[in-house]
C-alpha cells in the first residue's frame, strides 16, 4: 500500500499537453520536507508506512519515532 494522491482529473487525461522543456523525468528517489502532524495523519490512516521512506537527520527521526509510538498507542 503506498501513497494516495489527489490528481486532477485533467492530469490524467491522455489529451494533456506534455512539456518537456520542464525537464522532468521519473527518479528512483525523491527528498521532500513533511509537516509532521500531515505525516502523522499519513501514517494513521495507513496512506503511508514507515517502511516507505527514511530520515536523513536525528530530529527528523525522533519525531518520527514519537508519531510511530503515539500510533501504537492509538491500537
């Protein structure tokens, strides 16, 4: 089960017009900064699981070790 995410209808209309001038292409990996309380509802909702992604600093994974924790609370 991975991510969930919203894309507007017009997004996945085969007659969208494709730009390759912004130069994007697919990636193995992708590094984005989270609200922790959007990943905590991410988590709690089972949208994404921790076995999805990793952290790069310490603070980063204690809160994340706090949001897993609380998450077993909650069972």
């Amino acid at each position: 089960m991975g991510m969930a995410f919203n894309i507007p209808a017009a997004s996945r209309n085969s007659q969208t017009e494709h730009r390759p001038c912004l130069g994007w292409a697919p990636v193995g990996r992708v590094c984005i900064s989270i609200d922790a309380d959007c990943l905590a509802r991410l988590m709690a909702s089972h949208q994404i699981h921790v076995q999805e992604f990793s952290c790069d600093d310490e603070a980063s994974k204690q809160v994340v070790r706090g949001l897993l924790l609380d998450c077993l609370r909650l069972r």
